[in-house]
C-alpha cells in the first residue's frame, strides 16, 4: 500500500498557520477538500504540498465539486492581502470566496440554458401590456439570451421561458460567447473625447480620472468597457454602496444588451451570489459590476478594472479581513498587467497625491457633460438667525420656491430618526445606550429609542427616569423630524424620505428612482446616502442641515470627508438644464472648507490639506497601522496596549503612541481602546507589523479569551 500523500491546507481559524492532511492521491493547490479539525469538519483549501513531520496525518476528503481548483493567480492576490492586511490565510481565504464554497457540501452550478426565438416565436410577441414579458422578447430578438440574463430581465424568467418553450416559441441552444452589441452612444463633448484618448487601453496604467459631478464619468467607463468586451476581455467595476448597483447595472445593460453580466453584492442571496462568482470565474460573465467584495472575484480574462467614487470610505472592510477594495484593485491591475481607471469628484488626498507625484496619470473633466453650470453655493449664516424645525428663512423660501416652481428640491441631514437625543431640560438627563457611549435615537414614529450602532432599542419613557419630569424632549433633527417639518411647510407635496430605515434593500431604489423620474416626487430628504453618485436629473435645489460637526471631529480625515460629502450632495442639482442652488447652514461661513465648497474648488482644498497633513506628519505622507483592543473592562484593553508598547523593538523611523481610549470608547458592552504606530517609509512599518504579529498573540494570553484584539493597516478612521 502506498504512502499517503501530505497537502498543506489552509483554515477558516483565526490561526496565522496552514496545516498538513494526508490524501489518498495528490490534489493541486486550489482544491477544496473536507478535514477533520478537532471534533468539527471543516472546508479546506489545499495551498500546496505538506511537510514531513513525526506525526500521523489526518485525512483530508476533496469535495465533489463540479469546478476546476480555484486559480493561481486567485491564490496570490488573497496571499497578498492576507500578508498585507495582517490577516491569517486562511481566513482571508475564507472571507474572499462565495458563501457556497465555504462550505462542507460539494458546489453544482445551476445550468445557465440560452435560448432562442424560433420562427414562429418571432411572429408571436406577448401582449404589449405585459411589459416584462415584452422585454424578455426584445432582449431575445436581439440576441440569444442565457437564463441568467433574461432573470435580471423578468423576475419569473425560467417560468415564462419553460411556457413558452413548451409552446414553441424559444428553443434551447448552445452556449456561446455572444457578439458584442451596444445600445445608443451619446455623443461626447470635446473634452470628454480628449479624456477618453487620454484613458490608458492597455498594460498597467492607473487613472484617476478625476471629473465634476455631472461631468460623463460613466459614459468614459462605458466607452473602455466596450473596447475591453470587443477585445475578448473581461470588465470589473466597483462601485462603493449597494444602493449604486441597479442604477448602474440598469445603464450598463442597456449599453451591452446580449453581454453576460454578473452582479455581486452581500445583500444578495448566498446562492445567487456563489452563482454569479462562478460565472465570472468561468468566464460566462464577461462584465462584473459589486461593492469591495467584488474585488476578489476570479477572472480569467481581466482587461480594465473601474472604481467608481474611489475616494468613498465604503471600499474599506472594517472587520476581518480588513482590505481596501480600492488599494487591492490598483495591486490586481498590476497583477494582471492591464488598466485601472480610479474616477472621482472628490478624489480621496492619498490618489490625488499619488497623481501629483506621477505614479497616477490625471485626466480632468471640469464641465459638465450636458453644458449645465455648476449649482450655485450659497452659505446661510444661521448664528443670527432663528431656525424653525432646523430651517432657516432662506431655506425653507428656496424649499418653497423650487415646489412653486415645480422643481424636485434635496434635504440633506446626516442623522436618521426623528432626533439624535432626548433629554430631561430639568436635571440634564439624555437618552443613553446602556451597551455603547453614546445617546438613543429617537424614532417617533415606532415610538421607540434606538441605538444605530448595536441595535438595542427600548421605549420612549413616560418622564425623565432621573427626576420624573414630564416634560422630556426631543434634541436636534433627524431625517423623520426634518420630514415631519417639510409636509408642514409644503403641504401637499410628495416627500421621499431616504435613510437605512427605508431603504433597506434593492427594490426601494428601484422604486424610488422609477417614481423620481416620472415626476412622482416633490421633495428627497435623506442622509450621506443621498450623496454618493445618483442622478436626479429633475433636481435645482438642495438644503444642507447640521454639517459643522465634521469640522469638531478629533479625525484628521474629517474635514476631507465633510467637503467631498457636501461637494457631492451639491452635485446632485441643476443637472437638467435647471439652474442649481445648493443652500449650507453654518455657523462658520467664513471657513476655508466652505469657502472652497463655494468655489467648487477641490483641487485648491486638496492642496490646503495635503499642505496640513505634511506639517504634520500624516497620511499620505506617512504610513499607520492601529492595533485596536477591547474588553469588558477598560484596565484590561488599556494594559494589554500597554505591555505591547513597552514591548516591541526600537526601529528608526517607527513611532509607536501611546495607548488612547478609542473615539466610541464603549461598543457593545466593551470597552475600546486604541495603539496607533506610524512610519515615513513602508518597510520599517512592516518590520514593526511583524513583530506585533510575533508578540501580541502571547500577551493576549493572560487576559483570556474576553480580551480581542485585531489590527487596521491604512485605517481610515481614528
């Protein structure tokens, strides 16, 4: 009999080793395989062959998986980030593939059938009142149409496609790659025509193209796609909010109509997700458009990879594996020696700096593409001025002008809820989590506190719990009280409220954009969702409320992100040809962030900024990382911190801070607390990353298992 052979497999465990199995024959690295793991099985990935050792082998079972193993160059990009991010393998494995091949059980794709009119199905269309049954016929007279295709067509596509193939009407052929077919191209101006021939076509070339709200960014997208799919390649696109994706994927297939396109976000279903993975890792999918997680998706034939709204926080993981999705796009770009287009309006300073320094080509847009000006900024000084449900004078006369008008009009609050606090005017008593440090929310209309970081909710007291006042109030706007507020104001008028609170899947943007566009809504009013690349072509005038906390925040990123919140919200007026007014209420007019926003002037802020962060010593003119700690008591997170300071080596160019109290310094019932290490150059950071990784698993040991501890290479917030 012969000897077993050893495979090296790595883990979804929080352990920073792979480890050896033994199998009956020898399995390439990208296999997934079953293993005993203590009394638990688990799935494996095989990384390659294991090492002789005085052990007796467990055995490692491959799972009947109708998919070849997952690809080399796949491996190496999640051992890249896994090394770089300082997580374990195998859980930066784990964290990159689908739900369905984390699992134990062996993966079958569904079948993705293409169909095809017959003759008589061509003389045959469905009634014109079925709209979605007539949309499916005019993809199929188009082309032909695989099952996955013709679903994101009409939700019930494998019912009606199995009638009308029962019918006669379709037939079932081959799959084939299909030929490239694009819709209508809208003309570009002179300067997105210099833009797009500025645009690399080939080869490791990073772009940031960095163009005003409004300007044909995605229209630049569209026309590179196109060249990638006609070449035989295939198109990734991240874009950072899940609410961004149907209105996009809604663009991209009505330019690329017969293109197999595969969407990947986490609020998908876990099978649809898995299938749509596997689509691009076949090929199938030629275009891939998902959030940051989309990033790690295999493709075999990659040619161009797009990052929309690449300065937007949201393409930064915050647990786990903690990747940027877009720093890991410009690696893979490299990897795969083809474009990376990074596009923004407010381009993050860490790929401004990089432009200015060379390693980014920078191609501008400065007007926008339909000829419309930009909106008009204009500050409402409100220290002197009395406000009435969080309006001024100015506001509420634009809100009631743009309704007169018959114009869409924006409210932009950065606060869910009905209000932040509620609070006893008596003993100064505020509404707190019992779990977290910070205040409730209160949610009128549920007639409940919340807290909008762990969850718990509780109901409005009768009176202060303190003294007994009766009279307890309401603190501050949220979106639901600025709302209450607008239908008094504009009575009559339709009011589209937009938070986490209703919009909490995909179909709420469908229907809000549907209802948007056929002049079904009078007034949007919403949070920092509100800002992030929509188009609502209708819209002249935006209000902004409740903005100056950004310029109090202890983060040195805080003002970079207030301006391109507020420069974004602004973009979304007077796209139509309707002259845009966007009204700011501050109490600091004359600060140099609002005077720039006035200007429309981000590359003079940008330039104030990186000035500011190089006296200063922060990024991107150095590097961090932050060793984060928490425990149910504070002593024990700050003594750990601690005892990993005093611990680790002298290396020049390394500063080690001391431990801080986070910013939220309690969290979920556990206190937080922070060690931020900073470097000019990359390499002594690593050095030092590598030995915290070598200490701090042994100092955490003392503390026992109610300690965690995790670490935050290139965090964006502190």
């Amino acid at each position: 009999m012969s000897d077993p052979i050893l495979l090296r497999v790595a883990l979804d465990v929080p352990l920073a080793r792979e480890f050896d199995y033994a199998a009956p024959v020898s399995l390439p690295a990208g296999c997934r395989v079953e293993v005993p793991f203590g009394p638990r099985r688990l799935a494996g990935i095989v990384t390659g062959p294991g090492g002789a050792g005085d052990f007796t082998p467990r055995e490692a079972v491959p799972l009947a998986d109708e998919l070849p193993p997952l690809p080399a160059d796949w491996l190496a990009l999640v051992r890249f980030a896994a090394g770089y991010y300082a997580c374990p393998f195998g859980q930066a494995l784990f964290t990159a593939l689908p739900p369905a091949l984390r699992e134990t059980r062996a993966f079958v794709p569904h079948a993705d059938p293409v169909y095809r009119l017959t003759p008589a199905g061509r003389n045959t269309p469905p009634p014109a009142w079925a709209a979605r049954q007539c949309a499916l016929f005019a993809a199929l007279q188009a082309s032909d149409l695989p099952l996955s295709a013709a679903r994101a067509l009409h939700p019930q596509a494998a019912r009606q496609l199995a009638d009308w193939l029962a019918a006669g009407r379709v037939e079932t052929v081959e799959h084939t790659a299909p030929a490239l077919q694009t819709g209508p191209h809208p003309s570009l101006t002179p300067e997105q025509e210099a833009a797009l021939a500025a645009l690399p076509e080939a080869g490791f070339a990073p772009a940031l193209l960095f163009g005003v709200t409004g300007s044909g960014k995605t229209e630049l997208y569209l026309r590179r796609i196109e060249a990638t799919l006609a070449a035989g390649r295939q198109a990734l696109v991240l874009v950072p909010e899940i609410n961004l994706t149907p209105q996009l994927e809604a663009r991209f297939r009505a330019r690329f109509p017969a293109t197999p396109m595969a969407i990947l976000t986490s609020h998908q279903p876990d099978r649809a997700r898995s299938e749509a993975w596997v689509s691009a890792w076949q090929g199938r999918a030629r275009l891939v458009i998902g959030t940051r997680l989309a990033v790690f998706t295999p493709l075999p034939d990659l040619g161009l990879i797009v990052v929309d709204e690449e300065h937007d926080a949201s393409f930064k993981q915050q647990d786990g594996l903690r990747y940027s999705a877009r720093d890991l796009a410009v690696w893979r770009a490299h990897q795969a020696s083809v474009p990376v287009i990074l596009g923004s309006a407010t381009p993050s300073l860490e790929s401004w700096q990089h432009a200015r320094d060379g390693r980014y080509r920078l191609i501008e847009l400065t007007r926008r593409a339909t000829g419309a000006s930009l909106p008009e900024v204009r500050l409402i000084d409100i220290r002197r001025l009395p406000l009435e449900d969080g309006l001024s004078l100015p506001a509420r006369q634009a809100l009631v002008g743009a309704r007169q008008r018959g114009e869409i009009s924006m409210v932009f609050v950065n606060r869910r809820g009905y209000a932040p606090a509620l609070a006893c005017s008596d003993c100064g008593w505020i509404a707190g989590c019992p779990h977290c440090a910070v205040k409730l929310v209160l949610h009128l209309r549920e007639r409940r506190l919340r807290c909008h970081h762990c969850g718990h909710n509780e109901a409005i007291p009768l009176a202060c719990p303190d003294c007994g006042n009766p009279d307890i109030k309401p603190l501050g706007q949220g979106t639901q009280r600025i709302e209450a507020a607008l239908h008094q104001l504009l009575p009559g008028s339709r009011i589209r409220r937009i938070d986490r609170d209703t919009v909490s899947h995909r179909d709420a943007w469908d229907d809000i954009y549907r209802e948007v566009h056929a002049g079904e809504v009078d007034v949007l009013v919403g949070t920092q969702m509100l800002a992030k690349g929509h188009d609502f072509p209708a819209l002249s005038t935006v209000v902004a409320l409740n903005v100056d906390g950004g310029l109090y925040s202890p983060d040195f990123r805080a003002s970079e992100m207030l301006f391109a919140q507020l420069l974004q919200v602004a973009g979304r007026a007077g796209r139509a040809g309707i002259p845009g007014t966007v009204w700011v209420q501050t109490q600091l007019p004359e600060h140099p962030l609002y005077q720039a926003l006035v200007r429309h002037d981000y590359p003079g802020f940008a330039a104030s900024l990186l000035q500011e962060r190089q006296e200063t010593g922060f990024p991107p003119f150095c590097h961090q990382f932050v060793l984060r700690a928490d425990a149910p008591q504070r002593s024990d997170a700050m003594e750990f911190l601690q005892q990993i300071s005093t611990t680790l080596p002298l290396i020049d160019g390394v500063t080690v801070f001391d431990p801080m109290p986070a910013t939220l310094t309690r969290l979920e019932g556990r206190e937080r607390a922070e060690l931020l290490v900073q470097a000019d150059r990359r390499p002594p950071l690593r050095a030092m990353l590598a030995a915290l990784s070598e200490y701090a698993p042994a100092l955490a040991k003392p503390f026992g298992r109610h300690l965690r501890w995790s670490i935050d290479v290139d965090p964006c917030g502190l």
